[in-house]
C-alpha cells in the first residue's frame, strides 16, 4: 500500500497540468455523461455504461515519452465504491487554481475535491516515465501565435521553420499591452480535508458543486495582445479515446477543456519574470521560456485498455532572443492618428516639453517595457511551493500626483495639425526658413524602448519633373528613439515658392538595418523578408503611416498651420494700377446744376488697393473685388480731375492664376473730385460717379509677401 501511494500521487499530478488547457473547439468525440446525471439511471460516479468501456482496439496507443500514465486496474470499468485515496486529478489540488472551458465544470471540480470518479477507490497506479525534458512532448507545441484587436488575422510570432528545420522567434512581444482576463471565473484550490479524532483522515463530505460564471469581459485596448499556444496532441497515442484536456503551468494555473487532437491555449507573457499570484484565470508564460504539462484523462471509462490519463511535459520556448547578434525585432503598436503631428513657427521650435496628458492616470497599470533577464522557472514540483515572507511581499505602490488638466486648445487657431491625410493651409515663410518640424506624441511613445525606422516624404504635386512629383527632402530617414521623437524639415530653397502644394508623407520603414522595431500592421508582410538571410527591398516594404496636404499660400498664410475648414476662405489685399479705356461719369450734384456726362477714351489711370476673398485650395479669387483708390484723368478744354473713390471691379485673371490679378472689366464706383481748370477759375470739389471700362494690372506674388501676418493678407475664418 505505501509503495502504491507514491505513485498515484505521481499520476494525480499528471492530471494537474492536463487541466490547465486554453479554451478549445468543441471535442471531436461523443460528449461526457453530466455529472448530475448517470447513464441509464445510475447516479453519478457510479459504475460507468456501455459507453465506458473501451472497445478492444486494432492498433494500441503508444504513449512513449510521456512523463507519467495513470492506469486503472485491470478490468475496472467504474468508480469504485470506496473512499479511501487514490490519485488525485491535480498534483496538489489544495494549490492549484482551475477554470473549466467550453465544457460541464460541475463532474471535474466534484472529482477534485474528492469525489466519485475511476480512480477515488484507490485502485489505480501510476508509471512515472522520463521526468526531463521529451522530444515527443517538445512536438506538441506547433505555434506561437499573437492577436489584437486591430489584426485581422493572427501573427505567429514563433514556429515558422529555418533552413536547418528549427523554428525560430520572429517578433519579441513585450511592448504590446496586454489582455485582461479578469473576468474569467475560476476555482480555487480544494480546501484541506478534515481528520477523525483517531488522527486519519476522514472521509470528505459530499460538497455542493456550482458551475462557475464568468464576468462581463473588458474592452480590450486597440494594442492589446492575446499570445496563443498552437498544439497538437501526440500521433502516436491518438488512437486513445480521451475526454478532457488539462493544462498546467508552473505558476500553479490549470486550464481544463474537452480533448481535441489539435487545440490552442491562451497565455499571458508575465514580463517580469516572477509568477505573481496565481488565480487560475490565464496560464503563464515567460520571456526566458518554460514549460507546461498537457494531461489527457477520463473521469469514468479508460481512454485505451486501462490508460486513465497520459501526461506530456512541453518546454515553452523563450519569447526573447538575448543571445543572437540578429535578434527577433520588437513588435509596437501603430500610431493613433494624431500621434503624428506637423508643428511650425515664426522662429526656431524650442525642444519639446512633455505633452499634457501624455503621462498614465493614477492607478493604471503600468506599461510594457524593458525588464531584466528572467530566469528560466524552476522545475517543476509536485510538492507546496514556499510560503511568501513579508519580506518578499510587493509593498504598495507609491501615491501618484494627480496630472495637470491640460489647457483648452482652440481648434479655429492655427496650431499642429495630425498627419491625418487632411489638408492644412500655411504662410511660405516658416517653410522657407526650416522652422517645421514633425513629432511622434502620444501615451504610446512612452514604451519605445529601441529604435523605430520611419521615412519622412516632402513633394511638391503642383509642378512634375520628369512626369513625377519633386522631392524635396534629400535624406528623410527618421530613427525615432525614447530621447528624441522630432523629425525637423530642412529650410527649403530649391524648387519651392510661396504658392505650393506640397505633399508631406511618413512611411513605416520595417526593413531598416537602423530600426529594432517592426509597427503591428508590417509584420506580417515582411516576416519572410527579416528572416531570410538576402536582404529584401526597404523602398518596397514602406508602408503610408500618416500624410497631410499642405497649401503654401504668401497672402492667406499664418505663422503655423490651419485646416482648411477652419481658414475657409480668407480676404487678400494687393495694389492694383487701373487703367480707363472708357468712363461714363457724373461730375455735379443734380441738385445743385444739370448733370454734365463726361465721356473720355484712355484719358486716366490710377493706383487703388483692391480687397478679394482667396481660395487657397482652388487658388481663385471671388469674382469681385473692393477697392480703394484714387486716379487722374483728363476731361478736355483743359481740365484735369483728381478723384478719390470706393468702388467695385472684377478680379477674373486674363494673364495666368494664383497671385495674377490682371484683369480686364468695369469698375463701377463713387467719390469725391477736385477739378483744376487750365482756361478759367477752378470748379472745386465736386461728388462723382462713373463706370468705366478698365484693364487693372496688379500681382499677388509670393516673393511680395513676407508672412501671413503682414497686412496683405489675414484669415477670414470661414
């Protein structure tokens, strides 16, 4: 008796880490009698039916490998009645923490705390096989496989095969955030058995099963990242008629599902390298790798002959890569929209301050980031681990200071504008003077640890060269790091005027020898490329990031950009010289003496300055312009009229575009002349009128405007 002890004990803790399986399909087999119910009437943990009974089998299981099997005595198709101890279905169930998945938990949770089950007679033995680690075990993980919410499909971050055959870690994902399973319900250990006056332990009284619930899940974050082990249960043994998987960490987690032959589990990835306090919701995982121990069992019928359960031990591969001199590049989440943001103005930019905002609430978690080597877990033990000491217990957090409220920013006032594929307006002066720049901001930045390739793009689309935009930037490699996170642009001189379009675009550029980094959405495609021992393409495997049009106008511009839907429209002044090829004019009251019409051809010009509203998008003016102005001009038997007007002309350009304000029309307007006479006395002062057709020469250009906060030219606000 003592001799068999030992190794049911062994066995239970086989069952153990079966237990601890993620969340699988629905089994491939016929699904388990409930607990609550007996098959043909029996009541639960009774003798098992037909149905128990495996039937005689062509080709036996092969169980070669495994760390332990547990097989019941020859013959028994049944619980047997007695309670005396047998194995148990974990290792130490008053340890182990156990959720149940896609599945009745009410059978398996009974049989844990004592219960009725095959092997609670006593009669069952285990045979313990190769403790270290196994070849056949190693091959039953398959993948290792990474999800967020913003993938589309699943990214294996470990499993894909080299040349030489072994499989290799392509993306370090420790700068993801990370899931939260709280709301997963799970059992805690079993509770320590009471003991009769003579000293023995006493029979455990029946105890009330519930099935347990879990919560409502939590939104998982845009850069939330659930790891997923791929596994595949041993050929060699498939021919077994199992019911239920288990998974067991090293951390005291278990993970209980129906058998399938292939399956995945959901881990977390502890960064720090300690287990934590296990609370059955998720298995861990560790950066320095691990292992695991998959169980398949029964609860009422061998699986084959007289197996009860079989036990695999399954090394889990390190998440990290410390010892290559071309490690696996780091995965980072992708910038937010306004994460990336183009900044100017009327001198030099200082160095960045710290966003407001952009430090974590109080009481967050804190991010992922850089963490020292973990040690790799201990082997594993069937045994109590260690109480924790109150020296080794985490002490509070410190009390976090409460952040500053960040300022009102108003959005009709120019400011940064986020490379959000929109357009912005701008005055030429801050570009020509290299006094922009662009910065990666957000909460996120904070968790870059290494360095990150992007490409930085300036092209102007309104004039083509050789059929093609022009570039302006001669190298736009951006390395971003944690200590500098800004890409200046260059003062630009060569193929640029105050009246552009230019195009400013940021690339991802994964295949940088210069970046550590790989952006989410990017590693799947270059995958192949950075394992592979020929480099592949950068210039291909660029991906758009974030862009921003922007309109370069002289005499609509500010210090520092706008969108176009808060500038709108603005009001534009220039000097305009008019020209009269005809007027029609009233030169006295019709109050005072009859109306004298004065018609003259070519016989004035003046100067005036003429007030449009500008389309900087469309680069065309309303097409009627005020003006305010003055000219000379000849009414015959020698007199000459000096007049001051206000009037109304149209700013339709015959020359060209843009800032050309040449135009041929009527102007039509009021005012007051002073009217000199050569032949006689002067006729003074005098109200006027006239309509005249006119050529005006004028010209907005770019080299005229100094900057948008000249008097030529201010926002409209529209």
């Amino acid at each position: 008796m003592s001799a068999r002890r030992p190794a049911m004990l062994l066995s239970a803790v086989a069952l153990a880490l079966a237990l601890s399986a993620p969340a699988a399909a629905p089994a491939q087999d016929e699904p388990e009698t409930d607990a609550g119910e007996a098959e043909n009437g029996a009541p639960a943990g009774g003798p098992a039916s037909a149905r128990s009974a495996a039937p005689p089998m062509a080709v036996p299981a092969d169980f070669g490998g495994s760390l332990q099997v547990v097989r019941a005595p020859a013959g028994a198709v049944g619980a047997a009645t007695s309670s005396a101890g047998g194995p148990e279905i974990f290792p130490d169930a008053r340890r182990v923490w156990m959720t149940v998945r896609d599945t009745d938990p009410v059978p398996i949770e009974a049989a844990r705390r004592g219960g009725r089950w095959l092997c609670s007679g006593g009669g069952c033995a285990a045979q313990t096989g190769d403790p270290g680690q196994s070849p056949v075990g190693d091959q039953i993980l398959r993948s290792i496989k990474l999800q967020t919410p913003t993938l589309p499909l699943p990214l294996t971050v470990w499993g894909r095969l080299s040349e030489d055959g072994q499989r290799l870690l392509d993306f370090d994902p420790v700068l993801l955030g990370r899931r939260s399973y709280r709301h997963v319900c799970a059992y805690r250990p079993v509770a320590e058995p009471a003991r009769s006056p003579s000293g023995a332990p006493a029979a455990p009284p029946p105890e009330r099963v519930d099935a347990c619930r879990d919560g409502r899940p939590e939104p998982p974050p845009a850069d939330a990242g659930e790891l997923t082990l791929g596994m595949q249960w041993p050929k060699q043994s498939e021919m077994a008629d199992f019911h239920y998987l288990a998974i067991v960490d090293s951390c005291g987690n278990a993970r209980v599902q129906p058998f399938q032959r292939t399956f995945t589990v959901p881990v977390l990835e502890v960064a720090s390298g300690a287990c934590g306090r296990p609370d059955g919701k998720v298995l861990r995982v560790f950066p320095g790798g691990g292992w695991l121990r998959v169980t398949a069992f029964n609860l009422h019928a061998p699986a084959a002959g007289n197996v009860v359960n079989a036990t695999y031990r399954v090394t889990i591969p390190p998440l990290e890569n410390l010892v290559e001199s071309n490690p696996a590049r780091l995965l980072f989440p992708d910038p937010l929209a306004d994460d990336l943001k183009v900044d100017c103005g009327p001198t030099p930019i200082a160095a960045p301050r710290a966003e407001p905002g952009s430090a974590p609430p109080p009481g967050s978690p804190r991010p992922p980031g850089p963490r020292p080597p973990a040690a790799a877990p201990a082997a594993p033990q069937t045994g109590p681990p260690a109480p924790q000491t109150a020296a080794q217990a985490p002490s509070p957090a410190p009390r976090a200071a409460l952040p500053r409220r960040a300022p009102a920013v108003d959005p009709s006032r120019p400011g940064p504008q986020p490379l959000a594929h929109g357009a912005v307006v701008i005055s030429p002066a801050p570009l020509r003077l290299g006094n922009c720049r662009i910065r990666l901001t957000g909460q996120t930045k904070h968790r870059l640890v290494a360095p990150l390739a992007l490409h930085v793009s300036l092209t102007r689309t309104d004039q083509m060269r050789g059929g093609a935009p022009i570039e302006l930037l001669r190298d736009g490699t951006w390395i971003v790091t944690p200590s500098s996170a800004e890409f200046p642009l260059p003062p630009l001189a060569d193929d640029f005027d105050g009246d552009a379009r230019l195009r400013l675009a940021v690339y991802s550029d994964p295949l940088s020898p210069q970046g550590k980094v790989v952006l989410l959405s990017d590693a799947g495609r270059v995958a192949s490329s950075l394992r592979s021992n020929e480099p592949g393409d950068p210039e291909r495997a660029r991906r758009l990031v974030g862009s921003v049009a922007i309109h370069s106008v002289p005499l609509c511009g500010e210090d520092n950009f706008e969108t176009l839907d808060a500038a709108g429209n603005c009001f534009r002044a220039y000097l305009t010289v008019p020209a009269m090829l005809a007027t029609l004019q009233v030169t006295r009251a019709p109050w005072v003496e009859k109306p004298l019409v004065t018609r003259s051809v070519l016989s004035a010009v003046g100067v005036a300055l003429a007030i449009d509203r500008y389309d900087p998008v469309e680069r065309r003016a309303f097409p009627v312009a005020a003006q305010v102005g003055g000219f000379v001009q000849t009414l015959g038997e020698g007199r000459v009229g000096l007049l001051g007007y206000v009037g109304v002309a149209p700013t339709v350009p015959i020359l060209g575009s843009g800032g050309n304000t040449t135009s041929f029309g009527f102007l039509a307007g009021l005012g007051l002349e002073y009217i000199t006479n050569e032949a006689g006395p002067d006729e003074g002062l005098k109200p006027a009128a006239f309509l005249s057709a006119v050529v005006q020469v004028g010209q907005a250009a770019p080299q005229v405007s100094t900057s948008g906060r000249a008097s030529f030219g201010t926002y409209a606000g529209e």
